[in-house]
C-alpha cells in the first residue's frame, strides 16, 4: 500500500502566516480573531471535502490471467461500475497483467474474452470508504490513500481437453390429473464454478489493517461463451446439456436449479378454508430442490351432482295498518282526571293537566279528531270549584223591613238552563229598610258544580226596589270529566280549553300514545314463489325510543263489514302459515279463531306501539343436497356424506359426473333417489336418503389426482472426469401449491 504526500501543507502555512501577520497590526481585536477561524474552518471542511472525494478514487485493480501458469496475453477485460454504469476497458499485457488506475470504490461487473478461451464473467465489490485504509485523519485534516486490490484466475480453453459434459432431461408434475410428467418452461441449470476455477483474489481490509472479506462476490462466476456452466433447458424436450470445467482425477460440480413457479392443473374442492364444489382448475404452485411437497387433494374423478334446488321466495309483505283507539285517555283515570298537576306517564299514554285558575264561568273543552271518527269524537266537561272572596253592594234598594236579615245568593246557570243557587251571607237592613252599601267579605265553602255558563248575584225578595252589586269569584277545574271515550282514534289529539275568562288558564294535552295496529298477508309483490316459509318479526316502542323485536300476533276474525273479534295468540306467525298458489295464507287448520268460511283471517301485532310498527320478512334460504360417491374397484357403490336439501318442491335426482377437464375418468354408472316425503302445508319434498344403484359404471377413481412427488435430482455435488459424458435427469415433482388447498374434499 503506498500513500500520497501531504500536499496541503504549503496552503496551512500560508493561511497561518497570513494570521500572525494579520495580529501585529495595531488594530487587531476579538472580532477579527473569531473571523479568521471562522474563514479558516471553512476553508479547511472545503479542503476535507476534497480530500473525502479523492480518497474514493484512489483504487488500483490489477487481474492477472493464466492458462496452467503461463500467461494469457492480449485479452480484452472490460469493468462496468454498478452504481453509475461507467466503463472502463483495458487488455492484458505479455505478463496477462491488465491494470485499472485510479478507480472508484463500490462494486464492478468483470467481463473477459480471449482468443482460443471460453469468456467469463464475475462480480467484485471493494467496498465503501473507510477511515484508516482509505484515508486518514490527522489533526481534522483529511489524507488520502492509495489502495490497490488484485485477482489472479486460470482461464478455460475451448478446445474441451479439460471438459466434461453434463445432460439429461428435466420433468415437472404441472398436470396432476395424469401420470405422465411434463415439461417446466423457459428455466436455465447452472454450474456452480466457485471452487472449480483457479481464481485468487485478494481481501479487503478493515480500520485494523486485517483482510476479512474477499473482493470476489460469491456465485457470480460465469462463463458467457458456449454451453460452459450453464444449460437451457428445452421446453418440449426437456432436454438439456452443458460443459464443466474437469480433470482427469475428477471433479466436483455443484448444478444449480432455480425454483419454478407455474400454473398446476388439479382437483380440488377447497382454497384456504373455504369449501368450493369439486372441480379441476389450475392454480399457481413453486417447485425447487427446497420445496417439500404437500399432500395433494384426495379429490374422486366422478361427484354426485344432484338437481338444481329452486331458486327460494321472495317479495312477501305484510303491510301495517294503524287501528284506532277505543279510547283517548287511560283505564287508571276511569274517565275523571282530578288530580293536579297531573304529569303521568300511564301505560300506552303520556297525559299531562293542569286546573288554572281565576275563571268565572266554565271554559270549553273542545277535542280534535281525524275525519274517520268524526262521529264518535270523546267528549270532556271541565267541572269546577269555585271560591267566593266578596260581596260589594253598590244602591241599598229599598222597601225591606227596618232592620230585615236579608239573604244573599250565588245562582249559577247549568246545562239546559238549570239554576243552582249557592248561599254567601245574610246582610241586615237599616231602620229606613235598605241595606247599607260598601263591600262585604265572605267565608264561604268552596263551592262543586258541573258545567257553569253564568254566575249572578241574587238579593232576598223586596217589595220595593232590589238592590244591585258586584261578586268577586273566581273558579278553577275541579275535575275533566270525561262523559264519553271516544273511539276510532288513530292520532294523537288535541285539547284546546277556551273561555271562562281566566287569570290562568287550565291545560290538558297527551304529548304520546301508543297504538295498536294490524297487518294483511301481501302476495302481490311476490317475484319468486315460495316454498319454504320465511320468518316473521316486527319491531315496536312499547315507550317512546324504546325498540323492541317481537314475533307474538293475534289471529282475528274479520267479516264483511269490517267487525272484528280478536282470537288467540300466534306465535311465531310462519307455523300458522300455509303456502298456497305459491303465496303465503293463513293455516285455517291450525287457527282456532276461525268461525266459519265466510270470515276472514287478520293478524294483529299483539302489543301497542308508540312507532309504526315494521314487520320484519326474513325470507328464506333454499339448500341443494349434496354427498360423496364411494368407490370400490373402480365401480360406484354408494353414496356418504349425505346433506339434504331443503327447498325442493318435487321429487329430483342425482347425475354421476366426471369432473370437467379430466382425461382419465369412468363411466356408466346410475342411482336413483326413491322415499320423498311432501309437506301439505309447504309442497316441500324432502328426501328420505334412499337411494338404489341401478349400474355401477366402470373405471372410476378415489384419486382425480396422482400422489406427492418429491424433488429427484442430485443433492449435492457431483463428480466429473475429464472427457466424460454424465447423464443426470431432474424431476421437480408435484411442488407445492401457493394456497391452502387441504388434503381431501
């Protein structure tokens, strides 16, 4: 190794001359210190910046080739570095020298080709910058360093005295539904020629100074001239041959075979987990002397394939109809709502009241309703208490007694014009026989009455003038009665409380109610017809956002006038359904509600709802029935794995079928299906798994597949003689399969 002088040494003398001069100046201060090591240190990591890049460059590579220690002069060796693709070419002089100056680090493509000898190739890396073998630094200063790395390699001559030829024929298991093997397409066999050239090379060296790596890359020796080493393989043929390099003793040769992958064509009736219907596909498979093979699908060449089931039905409905209520307000109040405030939430209806105060007659009680019930709207009275405070009498009147107890009254007026009068007090007149004016407090009772549409102050009988005067009064409601429930009702209502002149008027609202709706069978809309019967839900708020799934309903009669009676309680709804006209009715056989042919069937959704109700059609699936064939002999002689079916609505039967796409298959044989039960409330036929075999066929299989195959080829090395012809067949046998393909259906 040899070293490049110090060539920056006269720019650091300079700069630090420049700097002493620079200090003897009068003028010289702390500023301009710390300027000139700044331009100094810049100057300086320009300057190692260089130095990094020479040092890169500074690789010698010497190649030296022989034929048996004699050089090979006048060959022509070509490096192309393989990170920027640069090339450089030079050849080899009387001594089989050739030199490359000056070269960049990494690694080099070699390329060799002389006359009367096989061309090469191989690969070296010399590594990456290294401190200590490349370069050095002293005091923060970057040295650079030559380095210099040399390859010494026998060459091989064309004339194949010191040859060998290796064939033979190459096989592939790509089709496992036949015995015989095919050929793997477009693949090259190699020779391994590591340790069968006569190549040195040297080693690189680490900070320490040791040699631990080879230049040389491992594997990457290849002849680029004729058939040495390498091999392609025919792909009709399979056929192959190759020259390696051998001596008389014998040689040992490594062959290498890369791993294929391809399409394998096979049976198979499952992919990473998931069950598919027997059949014979291609899918991707490797093979390689590293793959184990799996164990191929036990998949029979013939499956039972039974008829098609029909397609399932679809498109039923039930429509939801609201029922009106038979009542707007709840059991618990029985019919009087009298408890102020009233902020109940009772089951089916959220009701809230409230009494005001300050009327001085009854208010109105006016409830809306639908046009439906128009003629049978509820009706509600407000009844009411009232509070008698004062009597104020305004002219005496005249023609009393002197001294008289006069007797003064309330007189409501009621329904029908019906007066009530209500005793206040008893005023005595004066010796002239008129009763003093001024205001008179009262304590009185309060005092209950119905409906008031007036109230007026009433004097004791006088033959002269009566007097006249004010009450102050005032009512609040005592009690909503409720005189008549109403029914019909399907919306909320609306209360709206008007008149009586109040300080505070009274309220009554139902903010929810729930309530109860009725459904119809829908086949209208059906686009399939049925055969099995679907499942029947529907979902309800039995309180406000508060949802519920259900399958109770109530079978009712309902005639020709729309009456209805409500009869038993189905659940679930299907085992009270028939299909008829491949639609969906009511099992009258089954309904205990039914009285007589001229009525007809509802189902009522047996709970109150503070939603629309939403019927749930769970319609229903149709299963094809499926089994395995038993195989003895190559006849069929029964049927396993039996699955029945459900959906059919006739009898059906079973074809044996070779699987699609096998060459090699039997034929001939027939079972008949016998023992179908029918469903009278469905038309379902179900199976029995009854079966007879009317002709077993011939030349049937258990295994669409032929057996795992192993790699067969040499492990190892092998030994070559100079001069000898050695036969060496591969088959890449059976491989292994890229999915999850199982082992048997």
């Amino acid at each position: 190794m040899k070293r490049i002088k110090n060539t920056f040494a006269p720019i650091l003398l300079a700069l630090v001359f420049g700097l002493v001069t620079k200090s003897c100046k009068n003028d010289f201060s702390e500023e301009d210190v710390l300027q000139s090591q700044k331009e100094l240190t810049q100057e300086q990591a320009k300057e190692n910046a260089a130095a990094i890049t020479l040092a890169s460059g500074l690789l010698d590579y010497s190649i030296t080739l022989h034929d048996d220690e004699s050089p090979v002069a006048e060959a022509t060796i070509t490096i192309t570095n393989q990170k920027d693709g640069s090339v450089a070419t030079t050849t080899t002089d009387q001594n089989g020298n050739a030199l490359f100056v000056d070269i960049l680090l990494g690694g080099y493509h070699v390329a060799v080709s002389a006359t009367s000898f096989a061309n090469f190739s191989y690969m070296v890396d010399f590594g990456s910058l290294l401190e200590g073998v490349h370069y050095q630094n002293i005091n923060n200063k970057i040295v650079p360093i030559e380095t210099s790395e040399a390859s010494k390699i026998e060459v091989f001559r064309l004339d194949g005295e010191s040859a060998a030829t290796i064939k033979g024929v190459v096989s592939i298991e790509t089709d496992l539904t036949n015995s015989a093997p095919e050929v793997p397409q477009d693949i090259t066999i190699r020779a391994n020629l590591d340790a069968e050239v006569n190549a040195q090379h040297s080693r690189l060296e680490n900070s320490n100074g040791v040699g631990n790596t080879s230049i040389y890359i491992e594997g990457s020796f290849t002849f680029t001239q004729g058939n040495i080493g390498i091999a392609l393989v025919d792909n009709t043929s399979g056929e192959y041959s190759m020259q390696v390099p051998a001596n008389v003793k014998g040689t040992e040769i490594e062959l290498l075979f890369p791993l294929v992958e391809a399409g394998q064509r096979l049976a198979y009736s499952n992919i990473n987990g998931a069950d598919e219907a027997p059949q014979v596909g291609v899918l991707p498979a490797v093979f390689g002397p590293d793959i184990t093979p799996t164990t191929t699908p036990a998949i029979p060449n013939v499956i039972a394939e039974f008829d098609p089931v029909p397609l399932p039905g679809r498109g039923f409905t039930m429509p939801i109809e609201r029922r009106g209520r038979n009542s707007i307000l709840p059991a618990q109040l029985n019919g009087l709502i009298d408890d102020f405030p009233i902020e109940e939430d009772f089951p089916n209806v959220k009701f809230r009241a409230t009494q005001g105060s300050g009327y001085q007659i009854s208010p109105t009680v006016t409830i809306t309703a639908p046009e439906s019930v128009i003629d049978t709207i509820a009706g509600i009275h407000a009844d009411m208490l009232w509070d008698f405070q004062s009597i104020t009498i305004t002219d005496g009147g005249s023609g009393y007694n002197p001294f008289q107890d006069v007797f003064v009254r309330a007189r409501f007026t009621l329904e029908d014009d019906m007066t009530s009068d209500v005793f206040l007090a008893i005023v005595e007149a004066d010796g002239s026989g008129s009763l003093p004016t001024g205001i008179i407090d009262l304590n009185v009772p309060e005092e209950f009455t119905h409906q008031v549409f007036d109230v007026e102050l009433i004097f004791g009988a006088t033959p002269g003038t009566l007097p006249t005067g004010t009450l102050t009064y005032s009512g609040k409601v005592d009690v909503f009665h409720v005189y008549y429930a109403g029914f019909g009702y399907t919306t909320v209502p609306d209360f709206e409380i008007s008149g009586g002149d109040p300080t505070e008027p009274a309220t009554l609202e139902v903010t929810d109610m729930a309530f109860r709706h009725f459904t119809e069978l829908d086949n209208s809309t059906i686009s399939q017809p049925y055969v099995l019967l679907p499942e029947i839900q529907y979902t309800y708020a039995n309180v406000p956002g508060n949802k519920i799934t259900d399958t109770r309903f109530l079978a009712s009669n309902l005639n020709e006038d729309g009456d209805f009676s409500v009869g038993q309680i189905i659940d679930p709804l299907e085992d009270y359904l028939k299909v008829e006209d491949h639609g969906l009715d009511f099992n009258k056989s089954v309904l205990n509600t039914v009285g007589n042919s001229g009525k007809k069937v509802h189902a009522y959704l047996d709970q109150m709802s503070y939603i629309t109700p939403e019927v749930l059609i769970i319609e229903p699936e149709h299963e094809q029935t499926t089994a395995s064939v038993i195989i003895k002999d190559g006849e069929i002689t029964g049927l396993e794995n039996i699955y029945v079916g459900r959906g059919y609505n006739s009898a059906y039967g079973l074809t044996l079928k070779t699987l699609d796409g096998l060459t090699e298959a039997g034929s001939g044989a027939t079972i008949a299906l016998t023992g179908f039960l029918e469903d009278l409330v469905t038309t379902e036929h179900t199976w029995s798994e009854n079966y007879t075999i009317t002709n077993p066929g011939s030349g049937y299989s258990e295994h669409a597949n032929i057996a795992e195959e192993p790699f067969s080829g040499p492990v190892g090395a092998i030994t070559v003689k100079n001069g000898e012809v050695k036969i060496i067949n591969v088959n890449y046998g059976t491989g292994r399969p890229v999915d999850d393909l199982g082992t048997s259906n």
